[in-house]
C-alpha cells in the first residue's frame, strides 16, 4: 500500500484524492491545500482527481502518466471511472500512487 493509498483511507478523512497523491508525493503545504477543490469529480477536465495529483506532481510526464493510468483503469475522467471502468477511489488513488513512484527522478 502507498502512502497516498494510507492518507487517502484515514480515519477521520483529512484528505480527498488529489490531495492523498500530492501528499504522498512529497508536495509542500500550499500544493496540498490547492488540491482540496479537486476531488469528487471536480479537477479540471473531470479528470479522476487521482491522475490530476499526479499530473501536477510530474507535469513533465503528462502523456506517460495519462496512458499508464487509462491502461490500468480504462478511463481518465471521474465520471467514466465511476459509471463504466468501476474502479474505486481508494484503487485509482494506489494506482495514480504507484505510476507516479515508477517514473524516472526529474532531470
């Protein structure tokens, strides 16, 4: 289990989605506190709020992430995810962890 997967789990809840992915990441205070308007199908595009932490994470790996976390889930948008792919939160939120601890170190 990632980090992001333990904080995004907690009880009582203290983090959504995005926020898990960036803490879990290594993002300072103030990204984290952007990301509390991204969870629950609210980050830019509709995009899971998972793969949006990511994204903002590793802005340099954009395409790389998109298409490691559509093979994994089948879809980028929360919407989909939810009615179609039926992968949970929790899940995307490990899956969104682990794509991005398997990228390279940024240059």
């Amino acid at each position: 289990m990632t980090k992001a997967h333990a904080l995004f789990t907690a009880v009582p809840k203290l983090h959504n989605c995005a926020q898990a992915v960036v803490e879990g990441a290594g993002a300072p205070a103030e990204t984290i506190a952007e990301m509390a308007a991204c969870g629950g199908g609210r980050a830019p595009d509709g995009l899971c709020g998972a793969l949006y932490g990511a994204l903002v994470m590793r802005p340099d790996q954009a395409e790389t992430i998109k298409q490691a976390f559509a093979a994994e889930v089948g879809a980028l948008t929360c919407r989909e995810i939810k009615t179609t792919a039926k992968t949970s939160c929790p899940m995307c939120v490990e899956i969104a962890a682990k794509i991005l601890e398997s990228l390279p170190e940024k240059q």
